[in-house]
C-alpha cells in the first residue's frame, strides 16, 4: 500500500485510528437517519427499508447537512500545505 501510495504524487492520504467514529462523517450520517426514525411505526422490513431510502435521499439533497457531518469531525477535505 505504501508503494501504491507513493507511486501517486497527486494522492494524499490521512491516516486514522483503527476506529475512530468521531472521525468518520457516516456516523453522523446514521446518527442523523437513525433519529428521525426513532418513533417510527412500520408495517414491516419493506416498508422500514423504503422510509429509510427516503431519508437518504432526503439527506443527498441537503449540501449544508452533509457539510456539516464533516465539520462535525474537525475534518477537511483540503490537504494541508506543509
């Protein structure tokens, strides 16, 4: 991986902790999804399955959310200059 790294100057890597969720913008992701379903009365695994597609689509559609999942990490997505 090193090498493959390496070999790609135009490549930036950031190393994380083996799991850090605090780092991880999908967390929040979930954790957002997982509350708006938290009362949530469903005739069955379909429906539970279409509800949550519709929050994510939801979701896919709100730039200022996803924005915020990030910064909610303290991460960017621009590589440092030094």
């Amino acid at each position: 991986m090193r090498q493959m790294i390496a070999a790609r100057d135009w490549l930036h890597v950031i190393r994380l902790p083996a799991y850090a969720p605090d780092l991880n913008p999908t967390e929040q992701v979930w954790s957002h999804l997982k509350r708006s379903i938290g009362n949530l009365a469903v005739r069955g695994v379909d429906h539970l399955l279409a509800i949550i597609r519709n929050r994510l689509k939801r979701i896919q559609y709100r730039p200022d959310l996803l924005d915020s999942f990030l910064t909610h990490t303290g991460l960017t997505l621009k590589p440092n200059s030094t």
